[in-house]
C-alpha cells in the first residue's frame, strides 16, 4: 500500500512514533509559542512551518482550541503544549532556561535583521490583528520586527512566522 501522507520520502513507510523519534534526535532546538487569543487561522500555517523548520516544541498560550486545517496534520509530529495563561508560559519557559523572543511589529521592537537571536530562544508569535498582547510583550527579553519595504503596516502572522524561523536557522543551523 502507499504511503500518502505528507511527509519526506525518507519517512514514508515508517510509523508515525518512528518518525517522532527520528526527529527528536535530529530537532533544531528551536522552540515557538502562538498567543491564541482569538483562534486564529494563521496558526495551522505557523504550526506548518515549526515542523519544516525542525521545531520540536510548539506551545500554544491561551485557548486550547485553534484551527488545525492549515497544519496539515504536522501537528502531529511535534510536541503541542498547553498553557492557559501567559504567567503559565512564562514560569514553563523559565523551568526550561529558554529565553521569550516576541515577533511584532510594536515601538518597542528592534529590527529582525540586526538581531542576534539566542540558541534558546522561544519566539512567540500573536494573533492576526491585535499581535501580542501587552501582557506577554511585557515579558519577552526582547521583541524583533521584521523589516518591510512597501505601504503596508504589517504581514500575514504566519509569513512573519516563517521569516522568523528562517532567520533563527540562519544564525544556528545553517552557519556550517
């Protein structure tokens, strides 16, 4: 029988605890949050591109109900982890020494490309619209923007999810 699930050829025909494992062993270190505070369609997108960027963790802060259509069942190799709150995340993310990275495009953000994104780093990423609450922007380290060129204010969350992710592999996983 053929395997049609979307995933690389490498893993086609494995099970699907196999290939969690595989990529457990294999996982960039990276780690992102999306603030669900409005259950946002982008956030299947931005669950997509965790998983081909080798994010192994993926916490969801706020409400445990999001769209799953736009992950393309690639949720279902990563490690989803729930926290009802921001104080919740926040103590999580201080038990597991990772550093709150915000991506937004707020006063007080600096620009994504003359940022050096730490190893362990947890970029959070917020809704469409209202972006990070003030509450979890209070507790980031620091919050990058990424730059734009055009006339509008902002980008889609989710290609702002992605241009993140690329950044932080640029400067950890892709140096050689």
């Amino acid at each position: 029988m053929q395997d049609t699930r979307n995933v690389i050829d490498e893993f086609k025909g494995w099970s699907h605890e196999a290939i969690v494992a595989e990529l457990d062993k294999c996982g960039t270190g990276l780690e992102i949050a999306i603030e669900n505070t409005e259950r946002d369609f982008n956030m299947g997108t931005i669950v997509r591109s965790a998983n081909a960027f080798g994010v192994r963790h993926v916490h969801v802060v706020g409400r445990k109900q999001w769209n799953k259509r736009g992950a393309m069942a690639t949720d279902k190799y990563l490690h989803v982890h729930y926290h009802a709150s921001v104080g919740e995340f926040v103590k999580a993310m201080s038990e597991k020494k990772r550093e709150i990275i915000a991506v937004d495009n707020i006063e007080e953000s600096v620009p994504l490309g003359k940022t050096n994104l730490p190893k362990n780093a947890v970029l959070v990423f917020g809704q469409e619209g209202p972006g990070i609450s003030p509450e979890l922007a209070a507790t980031a380290g620091q919050i990058v923007a990424i730059e734009q060129f055009g006339s509008t204010r902002s980008i889609n969350v989710g290609v702002a999810a992605g241009i993140a992710m690329y950044a932080w592999a640029q400067q950890h996983t892709l140096k050689g």
